[in-house]
C-alpha cells in the first residue's frame, strides 16, 4: 500500500512545510497532500480547520504556496514526491478553474482534491485538469449510494479518496466493520487505486484495510504534531519519525490487493 500524509500549507509557517516535505520524502512516502487553508472546510475536523484557522490569521495567500511549491521542486539536493493540493472549489473558483489549474502545473503540483465539488457536476472541471496533465481525485464517502458513486468515477483520475466514516476528518480509535464492504463495492466499480482517508491515525490500523485498500492517507495526527509543538524543527522531526512508522506499516505484510 501507499501512504500519503497530509499537511496544511503555512503551518505554521511556509518554511516549516517546505521542510517537512523534505522530510516526509527523505522517509519514502508516496504522494503528500498539501492543504490550502479556506475558512470554511466541509470535511475537516477540528484540528484541520483549527490550523487554517491560525495560518489565514496570518494572511497567507494562495499564490505564496504555490510560490513555496515551485521553489521546493527547483532544488536538486532534494526529492519532491508527487504533490496534490486539496483546495475548496471557492478558491479555484475566484481564481478561475483554468488559471489556478495552470498555477497548480507550473508549481508542479499532480493533481487536485476538490472536496466540495459535487461528483456529479465535476466534468467540466475534470476537463480542465486533465488537459493540463494533472488528476482530480474524488471523495467517495460510505453514505453515496452505489449508482452514484459509479458516475462520480467516471470525472476521477489519480486515485479514489475512500472517506472511511460518515463526518469529518479526525483522529479515530478504529475503523468502521463496514468500511471492507465499501471498498469491496468500488472496486467492482472502478479500476483506479483506493486510498482510505478519515480516522487513521496509527500504524496498528493499517493491517485492517490490508487486501482491501491501496493507500493509506493520514492528516489530523500529523497537523496536530504542529500545533502542539514548541518548536518548528522539532515537529519537522517528530512528523518523520510517524511517516517512518506508517511506511513501514504500509509495506509489510501482504502489498495491494
């Protein structure tokens, strides 16, 4: 399986999350999340929406992360892995789809997580960020009724965000019985990898959704690492060491499914 963290541009500061991509690829993790802070997240739990919070009190702008992004993958001394922001469609919107998706290229980013944009009126869009070489990945959750989710598959590229519970994102003590089901059903329906977001926060919890899952995506338990540290390098460090942990539980045992 793969294992894809997550971090929210910005926090707390940019050079923090330059480093900490730094770090997380020195680790070996296989793609990484970058959050654009938006003041109003459908999907993000409280800890999430706790560090847009502190990051967009600071006036950070959307065009200083893609700025940060662009200067990481301008080094040589460093490997970048495939970066994907997850970004409101309010944001690409008053940025204009087609001028934010070309911002997103030319910073070399590899595709797009739209939470709030609505599956079954996504094919404009997916137009869009194919044409530029990038994928739009697509939030299923375990309440979209089977019908639906086959349409929502047909504007996906990249890979499928499997949400593992109903609500938003957030550290969990396990997963749903039910979430094996689910996966189970889209893969009947799509060919596209699996990666299971919402509530993994250990490595313990990987071996469950071994045989079922491709990836494995974590973000509150990193972003809370930030906002409880006291210092920025310390965190840095403390984000990969849990990135060295969830690796290797990702890739022990049986691979795939």
């Amino acid at each position: 399986m793969a294992f894809m963290p997550f971090l929210t541009a910005g926090d707390p500061d940019l050079e923090s999350t330059a480093n900490a991509i730094r770090e997380l690829g020195s680790q070996g993790v296989d793609l990484i999340e970058v959050g654009f802070p938006y003041s109003d997240p459908i999907a993000d739990g409280p800890v999430i929406q706790a560090s847009y919070t502190r990051v967009l009190n600071k006036g950070l702008r959307v065009e200083k992360i893609f700025d940060c992004i662009r200067a990481l993958h301008a080094e040589n001394d460093s490997p970048v892995p495939p970066l994907v922001a997850m970004v409101s469609y309010a944001i690409v919107f008053r940025c204009g789809p087609e001028q934010f998706v070309a911002n997103a290229r030319d910073a070399r980013f590899s595709g797009l997580i739209i939470p709030d944009l609505p599956g079954d009126e996504a094919s404009e869009t997916f137009k869009i960020v194919r044409s530029a070489g990038l994928d739009l990945i697509q939030l299923i959750a375990p309440t979209t009724p089977p019908e639906r989710a086959e349409k929502i598959v047909e504007t996906c590229s990249g890979f499928v965000y499997c949400v593992s519970v109903a609500g938003t994102t957030g550290v969990r003590d396990s997963l749903p019985a039910e979430l094996s089901d689910q996966l189970k059903l889209l893969r009947s329906r799509t060919n596209l990898p699996l990666a299971v977001g919402f509530g993994i926060s250990r490595p313990d919890q990987v071996d469950a959704l071994r045989g079922f899952a491709d990836g494995v995506i974590v973000g509150s338990a990193i972003v809370r690492k930030f906002e409880q540290a006291t210092d920025n390098a310390a965190a840095v460090a403390e984000v990969g060491r849990f990135a060295a942990d969830m690796v290797s539980a990702v890739c022990s045992g049986d691979q795939g499914i």
